[in-house]
C-alpha cells in the first residue's frame, strides 16, 4: 500500500477510535481532559488527515507546469 493509502486508514482509524471515544466515556472525566472532549478532537484530526491526503493525491495528479 502507497503512503496516500496508509494516510486513509490511519484517518479513518483515527475518526472511529475518536468517535468511539465521544460515545462510550460520555460521563469519564479526567484531572487534564474529559475523555469524551479527546474522542472529539481525535476524529476531528482524523478528518483533518483524510482532507490533506486528498488534497495531496489531487496534486500529485496534477501535471507540473513549467
């Protein structure tokens, strides 16, 4: 698998876990952090590595102008 194709599974691994997390600790709270506030920010990240995969695949398909 190409570095665009493990970029996916790691932002959807990252979505689930994250989305998961929001889900199941809904009343688990930390001294730093609720546990729920982290899932969120984990899938938000998730979907932040997907959209800069795709924007990199669409660039590297891109003929380079000189």
């Amino acid at each position: 698998m190409n570095k665009h194709g493990w970029a996916f599974v790691v932002g959807t691994v990252m979505i689930v876990g994250g989305l998961a997390m929001f889900f199941a600790f809904l009343d688990v709270e930390t001294p730093v952090i609720g546990l729920r506030q982290a899932g969120l920010v984990i899938a938000v990240l998730g979907l932040i590595e997907i959209a800069a995969t795709g924007w990199s695949m669409i660039g590297a398909r891109r003929p380079q102008q000189r």
